[in-house]
C-alpha cells in the first residue's frame, strides 16, 4: 500500500473492492506527511502488524503517531519486499523529504508519481522505460488560475513545489521513452480546478491512444485492477 489518509473503518471499507484484506499487505509505504497521506498509516499499521517505509524526514514530522515496525529510506536507495523491487523517486514537493515510487518486478516497472510541482530530468531518466505509470494530473491551469482558491493557495498549487498541471503532465509524458508504456492511470485530480473528461482528452492526444485506453483514478472510488506485461 501507498500512503493512507482514511481511517482504519474506511480502509476495510475500501480494500474488497478490489479483493484484498487487510493481512494481505506487507508493507505501507510512505511518500510524504501531509496529513491527506499519512493520516491513516500509523493506527492501521498498528492494527495488522503491517512494516512501514519512510523518508527520515517524514518521519521526523511526527505525524505516523507510534510505529512499531518501521523501517527508514536512506538516501533514496533501492529496497526490496519480498519479490518486489522499489526504487524510491526523489521529487519536488512541500514536505521534509517527499519521495514517489518506481516498482520492478519480473522485468516490469510501475510507477507512481504524484504529489510534485514538477518534474526534473532525474525523474525523466528513472522512468525510462515504464510499462505503466500513476501520473498527477492535478489541474487545468485556467480553471486554476480562474477559480475559487485565495490567490496564496493558487500560488502554492501552481509552484515548483506544488501540483503538476494537466500541461506538465503532458510533458513529462512526451519526454519520457514511450515503447514500452502500456498504462497511464491520471490521478490526483483537483474537484474545483480540473475537470476527468478533459484529462482523457488531453492524454489520449499527447500519446495518440484510443480515449477509452487512459484511465481516471476517482476520489471515492479508486480504480480497478490493471495489468501490465514485459514486451
């Protein structure tokens, strides 16, 4: 598991969605300690003796509460869980050491990028190749700039140490080595400043997919499963 901003009743709400009970996660891994990810991650961990990862930085913030099994990402070096390969993605973010997550497994790679103003040619570079890819898509920077948020939040939002737009996703997306991509799920999506019928769009065009082969990660739902393949 990535991250958990729900409640443990939520969390066992949620997981037979997708088939999985909670003493089937071996590990919880964290990407930065602002409450909407990391809220959940200590009382579930405690609950099902369940090892969590982390930055020394955000484990320095204090928000996890106690844990028990707790293991420490030094210096974004790889890391293993049983046969899963994770290399932890350094990215710019407002947060004490924020990381995302490239996992390996049998020749495939999976991404998960989310939660970062940008991107940098080192994140370009980890990337090639990906079979599948967890791209923020946080807003449309018209309906940003345009909408309801004070002008200080906007700010934030649109920084080098915020959200990516729609635009800079789209960036990424066309510098990074596309043979081998097979899934690209948008996530992150903003309810006030974004709109999932125009990221399909936008996304389907940049990589000249079938609109109906990007998918849209939603708030209350998630996602099903998906399968990528080595080629």
């Amino acid at each position: 598991m990535v991250d958990c901003g729900f409640t443990v009743k939520e969390v066992l709400k949620r997981l037979p969605r997708i088939d999985l009970q909670p003493e089937q996660i071996d590990g919880i891994l964290v990407t930065h300690e602002h409450q909407d990810h990391i809220s959940g991650v200590g009382a579930l961990s405690r609950k099902f003796s369940i090892p969590v990862w982390a930055t020394r930085g955000s484990l320095l913030s204090g928000k996890c509460g106690n844990l028990p099994h707790c293991n420490i990402i030094e210096g974004f070096n790889p890391f293993s869980i049983g046969s899963l390969n994770i290399t932890p993605l350094s990215v710019p973010h407002d947060a004490r050491e924020p990381c995302q997550f490239l996992f390996t497994q049998d020749q495939v790679r999976l991404a998960i990028l989310t939660d970062l103003g940008c991107f940098t040619p080192k994140i370009v570079e980890q990337l090639t190749p990906c079979h599948g890819i967890l791209l923020e898509c946080n807003h449309d920077e018209e309906m940003l700039w345009n909408g309801p948020y004070p002008d200080r939040l906007k700010q934030r939002v649109a920084g080098r140490m915020g959200h990516m737009s729609n635009r800079q996703a789209i960036e990424l997306l066309q510098q990074m080595e596309r043979e081998a991509l097979q899934l690209v799920i948008a996530t992150h999506l903003s309810e006030q400043n974004n709109c999932p019928k125009l990221v399909s769009e936008l996304l389907a065009e940049a990589l000249n997919w079938p609109l109906e082969k990007v998918k849209i990660a939603q708030q209350d739902k998630g996602f099903d499963w998906h399968e990528v393949c080595s080629t």
